[in-house]
C-alpha cells in the first residue's frame, strides 16, 4: 500500500516578490526564479507524499494513504498518471540503452505512450476489498478496517474505510456488521499469531449482479472441531439471521489459517451459508468466481481494456491466442469469438475450474485451459509446438512478475511474433521482465529467440484516486 497522499495544502506563497526579482541582475534573478520553481514543484510533491490536513480525521488520513489522488479533480489524476507512466517508460528506454539497444523514441520514450483510457466508473468501482483486523484509533482491538502506519514503525492504527472513495458501500456494511459482530464474541482477534486470539480479516467480492460474497479468516489456535464447529454457527446466524442480514450475502465463507496468506489447497474455504460461486457478466459473457480465483477489481474498467486487448493483439480467425495467468480466462473467453483457439494457463486450480466451467455455460467449444505454475506448464507447452498458425501471447502477470523460465520459454518460441503485457506495477519486478524480452540473445542464459521490441503503450486508469495504472505494451519482432 502506498503510504503517500494528495491532499491539496493551501499554497503558500514560495516565490520571491516581483519587486525583489525586478532589483536583481539577470543572472541572479534567472538563478532565483530556477530556485523559486524548484521549491515550487518540491511544494506540490509534498502535497501529494505528505501527510494529511491538520485536522484531518483519521479516515480521512486513511484516505490519503491508500488513495493518494482522491481530493483531486479527475482530470487532474489522470495526468498525474500520465506523467508516471512516461517516466516509466523513458527509464525502459534508457535500460535497453545499455544493453546497446537503440530505444530512444520522441521524448526519450521507449515507444509511443497514448493517453490514459479513464475508468467508466470512478467511486466505488472495487468489487473486491481486504479488510485487516487490529487496534483502531481508541485503541480497541476489534477494529475492522485499512492500516495507516507500518509493522516495522510499529504505528499501526486500523481505521474504518468510510472515507474510501473507491470502496462501494456495501463493502463498508460488510465490514461494519463483522466488526460488530468479533465485538460481541468473547474469542480475542488475531493481531500477532505467537500471541494468540482468532478473528483475522475479511474479504468482500461483490458483482455488478448484485451478488455479496464474505470470506472471514479465522486463525485456530488450539481449539479444537467442537469449538470451531460453535463459531461457524455463530458466524452464519449473525449473518442470516441477525444484524448481518442487512448485508444479504450471497456466499459466506470461513477459511481456518494458520498463515498470513492460505489457497484452498492450503486450507479449503468452508461455504457456511448460500452459493458457492458469485456470477458476473463481462462483455455479454455470464462468469463463475470462486473465493480466491483472481478476477479485475475495477469491472468496468476490465470490459474496456480487454476490448482494447482484442484490437491490439491484431488476432484474426486463423490466431491461436495464449493466455498466461488467464484467472477465470475472461480475457481469452472474450476473445475467444475471433480467433482459431484458445489456451489459457493458470497457477490457481479454482480459477481454472471457473474458466472451464465458464467456457461451457456460455457455449465457448475452443478453448483449453492448463492447471499448474506457468514456468512448468508453458516450457512443456511451447517446446513441442508445430502449429502452423499465427501465436499472439497475453501475459497479466501479478505484480511479482513472469518467471524467468516463462519468458524464456516466450522468447525461444519462434511462433510468437506479437506480445501483449499487462501489468498493474511496471516500474516494479515487471521492467525485468521487459529487458529479457528485449535483451539480445544470450546462450548463457539460453535466450536464443530473436528479442522483441516495445511498438506501443496504453495506459489504463483501472485504481481511480490511487497513484497506479495498468499498463498494456505491446511487444512485436
């Protein structure tokens, strides 16, 4: 989480007086008017990596942690970003540079950089939302919210999300009949694992349906199935038929973990109350989420860049369209209408019982989609692939980026001439990425493919009032 903020400080007056500059020889009031500037622009940085507005409360604070950009216009955001994304790609530029790659386009970008593609919709977009559990701003321990602070500054306040301007308010319902509800239980909540207690955070998914999916985690201690056995029931009668109903989910589930982070291989998710799965539609498709499968948080703004997808990616009834780290396989399913087939590989096996389930329901007879980590799925896939026809790969990697086994495996693969990354942090793990795309061959490293070049940039505002973009580039060779 970025621990910056915008708010907008009343200006102060930085520069020097019109007087004062108009009594100075030229050369001293050229270096004035420099230093005046200069303070100028630290000024406006400050207002957006500062703290909040003496006086601020603190979901107000919490709201310039998280959203650095809400209190500005959006417009404004919307440049704000823009500029970032070209210091990104004016930093790609001068990487591939060194590795005597003559990359330097117009600007001193890599590629052409076209506008930020806004979001239809800008508050309340986010159909999933994380909440933490932990002290609040009076100290009481059971609070439901988002951190302000860090672990290693030990400052850590949870604060209620009402001033989240992306988090729709049923999310903040969720959340405020779960802390009500750890309130009246007398089992301590999980803040610290060695120290004990139980009640850990919560995740709201939400669709444009109207369905309300809630996975409560729960740590187990020592406790054992008869107790556990009496808080599920508890959990599910405060929310079926206690104060929780207001909340009207369509799914309520209960994960027992032991870790700060569980799959349902792990630790099953345990349905407590309603349907397993909540459905959206995206682009006339009807789809299948389960409670960990990954699925765009901004679904208005996914139907807009999967649309800009099919049309960059140049696919034709002849493409066979590869789709890495496909989640529940939106992107290839919405594409699947244009091209010869489909195949998607994904690391979470719920995410591809989804896809394939999706496939079917909706009538989609050409597409495949492959259970297991990329870097051993793809290498295998690719090594023996003599199919004739035209390959464009989609990647939409987490942030942590492709392994490197996954790009090498892109890279040595003849086939693929066209390339598609989509990235929600390109200044982070995904540059490398782009350099080993980009890199020339290296037996070393067994890179024998011929690199690719980067022909284009679109930014999307997927995370309005956050500083973050998701960035499409388009590789070819």
């Amino acid at each position: 989480m970025a621990l910056s903020c915008a708010a907008r400080l009343p200006r102060r007056h930085l520069g020097p007086s019109s007087a004062l500059l108009s009594s100075l020889p030229g050369r001293d009031r050229s270096l004035l008017a420099e230093k005046a500037t200069a303070a100028e622009r630290k000024e406006k940085k400050k207002t957006r990596k500062g703290c909040s507005l003496p006086g601020s409360s603190w979901e107000e604070r919490l709201a310039d942690v998280a959203t650095p950009l809400w209190r500005l216009p959006y417009e404004e955001q919307l440049q704000v970003k823009y500029e970032s994304q070209k210091k990104i790609l004016q930093t790609l530029a001068s990487r591939l540079e060194e590795l005597g790659i003559v990359a330097q386009k117009p600007g001193g970008l890599c590629c052409p950089l076209q506008p930020v593609v806004p979001s239809p919709v800008i508050n309340g977009y986010r159909n999933k939302s994380t909440f933490s559990v932990n002290r609040g701003p009076d100290g009481n321990p059971k609070t439901v919210g988002l951190y302000v602070g860090t672990g290693r500054a030990r400052n850590i306040v949870c604060v209620k999300a009402n001033h989240m301007e992306n988090i729709p308010q049923n999310h903040k319902q969720v959340a405020e009949c779960y802390e009500e509800f750890i309130r009246h239980s007398p089992l301590d909540p999980c803040i610290l694992f060695h120290e004990g207690g139980h009640w850990r955070e919560l995740v709201v998914r939400t669709t444009s349906r109207g369905d309300t999916m809630a996975i409560v985690t729960f740590h187990p201690q020592e406790l054992g199935q008869e107790a556990l056995a009496t808080q599920k029931a508890l959990l599910k009668e405060f929310f079926t038929c206690g104060p929780g109903t207001v909340c009207a989910l369509t799914s309520l589930y209960f994960q027992e973990s032991t870790m700060t982070r569980c799959s349902h291989e792990q630790s099953p998710f345990q349905l407590l109350h309603g349907q397993p799965h909540i459905f959206e539609e995206v682009l006339s498709l009807k789809l299948r989420i389960s409670p960990d499968a990954f699925f765009q948080v901004n679904t208005s703004g996914a139907e807009v860049l999967y649309q800009s997808v099919g049309e960059l990616s140049h696919a034709d009834g002849d493409t066979v369209l590869l789709d890495i780290c496909c989640g529940t396989g939106t992107i290839g399913l919405s594409l699947a209408h244009q091209v010869s087939k489909v195949i998607g590989v994904e690391v979470v096996e719920q995410a591809i019982e989804d896809a394939r389930w999706n496939a079917a329901f909706n009538g989609i007879s050409n597409c495949e989609f492959h259970s297991g980590k990329a870097e051993a799925v793809l290498p295998q896939l690719l090594s023996s692939w003599e199919d004739a026809r035209p390959l464009v790969a989609v990647v939409n990697p987490s942030r942590a980026g492709l392994h490197y086994r996954v790009v090498r495996a892109i890279r040595n693969c003849e086939s693929i001439r066209r390339l598609l990354y989509i990235s929600c942090k390109p200044e982070g793990d995904a540059m490398r990425n782009f350099l080993e795309l980009c890199c020339p061959p290296d037996p070393g490293k067994k890179l024998a493919g011929e690199p690719f070049a980067p022909m284009l940039a679109v930014p999307f505002d997927m995370f309005p009032h956050t500083v973050h973009c998701e960035l499409v580039l388009l590789f070819t060779r």
